[in-house]
C-alpha cells in the first residue's frame, strides 16, 4: 500500500489563484497599484530600506558570512568532498578508507575498547 506524503509541490497554481483574487479585491476597492509604487513617500520608504539593508550586511554580516561560507563550508565540506570523487573516480582510496586504514593498521596493536 503506498503511504501519501504531501511533497509541497503543489504550491504554484495556488499562488497564482490568491495573487490573481487580491488583484481583483484591490482594484474593487479602487487601489491603483501603479500610483501606490510610484509615489514619492513609497519610493522614499524602499530607498530608505535598500540602504539600510546593505549597511546592515556591510557592517555586521558580511564578515560572519564569509566566515561561515568560506573557512567553514568551503574549506571543510566542499574541497574534501570533491576530493573524495576525485580520488573514487581515480580508484584512490577516499579520506575515510585512509583514515580507517590508519586506525585499523596491522602493525599496531588493536584498538582498546
């Protein structure tokens, strides 16, 4: 029997149903939404969230961010798993068959448990 688990994929008509009816509701209630984007306090409003937007990743993330995608992400998970396909389509051994050969080596005494 085939178990039915929503995947959420289902989203997009949906999304274009409601974004179509709150179109029809804002124009039935006579909102021009042309004017409302192209108003100067709105205009003013979206310049005043922009800059501050980039001040706040320029001052306070940028240096977290690159920490985390740089040393963090690229350095320790994407270098060695490139690495690691690399060396399987080679037929070299992976970082994981080293270092279990290493731990597992036979001239060394068995590891105590």
């Amino acid at each position: 029997m085939k178990n039915y688990r929503p995947t959420g994929e289902r989203g997009l008509i949906k999304w274009i149903i409601l974004i179509v009816v709150a179109l029809l509701i804002l124009s039935y209630f006579g909102f021009n939404l042309r004017n409302l984007v192209n108003a100067p306090t709105t205009q003013d409003n979206f310049g005043y969230v922009a800059s501050t937007t980039v001040t706040v990743w320029n001052s306070y993330l940028a240096k977290p961010a690159g920490y985390l995608w740089n040393d963090i992400f690229i350095n320790l998970i994407w270098d060695p798993a490139l690495q690691n396909l690399e060396n399987m389509k080679e037929g070299k051994p992976t970082n994981i068959n080293n270092a279990g050969n290493q731990y597992f080596n036979t001239n060394s005494p068995a590891p105590v448990k």
